[in-house]
C-alpha cells in the first residue's frame, strides 16, 4: 500500500511539473543595439528576470540600430512585432496613430507614473494615452573650458534662471574666438552626421528664438518653421560658420577635449570623455536665454512599448515593470550615463541627484526641455528640418530652405490625412 502510495505522489509531481513547463510563457524583446554597456545591462536584466519564479522567459533580440526603425516599420506592416519593443522617443506617435502600439494605461499605477519624469510621460503619450516609458532620458548644454570662460572673464551661471543671456553668450563666443588657443569657439558636433542629432540639438535654438518645427495646434508647417522667428534662428546659425565661430566640417569628436574649442553643445554622454580630458576644467554651462528670455533645451531618448499585436499583454507588462524599476533603472543609468527616467531613480544617483555634477541636466529637463512634436508625421518633420540645415550651414538660401521644408512637411501632412491635434 505504502509503495503504492509513493508511486502515486510522484506521478503527480511529474504531471504538476510537467504542466508548469507547459505554462511557461516566452515573451519576445525587440531592442536597438546601443553602447555595448547598455547590451550588457538589458541581457543580464532579461536573464535575471528569466531566472525569477514567475512562469515568464524572456526571448531578447538585438536589431542594428543603423536599420532598427527600418526594421520596425517593415515588421508592423506584416504584422510580425514582438511583445514588447523599443522605441525613439520621437517615433512613438507614429506607431501609436498607425494603431500598432497597446496603450499602457491599464498596467501603470499611478504613483508610478507620477514618479516618472514629465518629458518621459511628454514622450510617451498620444492623444491622451500612455504608449511608452524609457529608463532613462537626454539632455543638451554646453560643456564649457573653464579655463578659457576665466580668461575671457565669463560669468559661470549657477543653474537654469542664471543662464547667460543672448548677448551676454554672443559677447563671449566673440572673446573666445580671439583667444590664441581657440580655432572655433564653438563645437555644434556636426560630427555626429546629418541625422535625428541636427533635429535634436539644433530646433532647441529654434525655440529659444520663439519658433518651432510645426505649429502644434494646428499641425500646420507653413508659417512656423518658415515664420520670421525661425528665420532670425536660421540667419543667427548660418552666421556661426561665415563668422568663424564654428566648424562646417570637424575632423571628430576631438575638437573639445584637445583644447580646440572652448563650447561644446552636447550631451551627458560625453561625461567621461570631457572629464578625462579636462578634469575640473570641464564644467557644465546651462542652455542660453535667447529671444524674450526664452530657453529651450532636447530631450527624449528610447522607451519600451507593447505593441497591439501581442497575444501576452500581462506577460509583457511584467518585464517591463521590472526594468522600469528604480533599481533597475539605475544599473541601466550607470552603465550609458543617461538621465534616469524617475525621480526616486535620480536620488539613487550620485552623478543627477542634487548636488551631483550632472544635476543641471535634470533641473533642464524639468524646467525648459522642449519635446520634439508629438505627431504621426514626425519622420517627416525632422527629414525636412534635417535637410534644411545641412543646407543652410553650408550657406544656402534660408528663407528658401524653410520654405521647402514648410511645403514638404504640409503636403506630407495632407497626404497622411492627419487632423488637427494629431
């Protein structure tokens, strides 16, 4: 009896165990291939969360970044997405308005969602729901030589509403120019090519100078960004390179760190390098107040998204949850050197909490960050601003490079059949 009995306990251990194995869900990850330290963090974050006893595996897929929106745009056509899938900030209004993406509201608890950034939430919402959260965010300013700033007798701004003003930036980008070190007072990293950077880092200056890419009420190009705001900016940044101040072709990204430039408008991810380089003379100089006093700085980076397709919506929330955790955040955070995306995330990190010497950043992108526009026809906006650009810095017309941006952006537009408010 007793053997009978020992016979039956493990034929049912073997059933139960066997229908463990068989509700065992794989959730495939789409996500772009970023630095190689971003590579390592998400790899051991799909593995940990694999390992946890919650009947999930996580199948993760790396796709080149180069062709990744490429990539994307072919497999929703075919209707062949993942579960869950990373997005560029700006790309997420189109897939949203394409139908492709689940909204997230049902999964995201509200003090989660309060802890999260507002450009991050400015990001990922559409039409009044939330497809999209990153781990973390971007930010612009100036990384100033502080020796040079001393030489020339620079005021040092202290944060955001002590920033230089426009004359005052323009009066020292003239003494930096001067001075025997300097080729080119400043660095616009045209290094980086003819891409989303030109959109990202140069229609801040846009909007500082009271203009933008597309009127956002009316989703209407013409008149805004070929208005007489967005001329002043376009004449203003041509002038920079007739006038010497900045390089139409840098040989890399070595301008800055080899003491050839004093100003260099990029990022938090040159942290590393700018420090390496200068030490404590590398130092961090907030976005300039421009036309009225108005500052404008980027933001918006990669987020995860699940798209509509998927058949396991709480299995892909559950990843997603766990890398969005503040925790998790930071390990990604430390490893790019990005924002983190949450405020509880920020003051686990030594280098964005307050005090931290990348804090401006943070006050920046709760301050004056400017979201590149929400809309499905984003892709077109930003060839159009990219192509008009590169153009007017290598001395076209401005007034005729904005136009034809006006024109392409609106008969895109009409082509899309996108409404106002879309």
């Amino acid at each position: 009896m007793k053997k009978l009995l020992t016979i039956s306990i493990v034929l049912l251990l073997t059933f139960v165990m066997a229908g463990s194995v068989v509700a065992q869900t794989e959730i495939e990850v789409w996500f772009h291939s970023g630095r190689g330290s971003e590579r390592e963090v998400i790899r051991d974050q799909a593995q940990r969360f694999s390992e946890m006893d919650n009947g999930i595996t996580v199948n993760l897929v790396k796709l080149p970044e180069g062709s990744y929106t490429q990539q994307v745009q072919s497999a929703a056509a075919a209707g062949d997405l993942p579960d869950v899938l990373d997005l560029d900030g700006p790309t997420i209004a189109n897939y949203a308005w394409s139908g492709f993406l689940k909204p997230l509201g049902e999964f995201v608890p509200e003090e989660m969602e309060e802890d999260f950034l507002p450009s991050i939430l400015e990001q990922g919402y559409y039409k009044g729901n939330l497809y999209a959260l990153g781990t973390f965010d971007s930010g612009l300013a100036f990384w100033g030589n502080k020796e040079y700033l001393e030489e020339v007798n620079a005021r040092i701004p202290e944060g955001v509403e002590d920033a230089w003003t426009f004359q005052e930036f323009m009066d020292i980008t003239k003494r930096l120019q001067e001075l025997s070190e300097v080729e080119y007072a400043l660095d616009m990293k045209l290094n980086y090519g003819v891409n989303e950077h030109y959109t990202y880092e140069f229609s801040p200056f846009l909007q500082a100078f009271g203009g933008d890419l597309i009127n956002r009420e009316t989703m209407v190009a013409e008149g805004t960004i070929n208005g007489p705001e967005a001329n002043a900016f376009a004449s203003w940044f041509q002038s920079l390179f007739e006038r010497g101040y900045a390089d139409p072709n840098p040989p890399g990204d070595t301008q800055f760190i080899e003491g050839k430039t004093a100003l260099a408008w990029v990022g938090h991810w040159t942290f590393n390098q700018h420090k390496n380089a200068l030490g404590d003379d590398a130092i961090l100089i907030p976005a300039p107040k421009f036309m009225g006093g108005k500052q404008a700085t980027g933001m918006g980076s990669w987020a995860w998204s699940m798209p509509s397709s998927t058949e396991h919506p709480e299995a892909a929330w559950e990843f997603m949850k766990f890398i969005l955790q503040p925790e998790e955040i930071i390990k990604m955070t430390n490893a790019n050197g990005a924002v983190p995306a949450r405020e509880s995330a920020i003051e686990m990190s030594e280098l964005y909490k307050e005090g931290g010497e990348l804090n401006l950043f943070v006050e920046q992108l709760q301050k004056i960050a400017v979201p590149r526009p929400v809309t499905p026809a984003y892709p077109t906006i930003t060839s159009a601003f990219q192509t008009a650009m590169d153009n007017i810095i290598n001395g076209a017309d401005v007034s005729q490079e904005l136009n034809d941006a006006a024109e392409t952006i609106d008969e895109e537009i009409e082509y899309m059949g996108i409404e106002q408010g879309e």
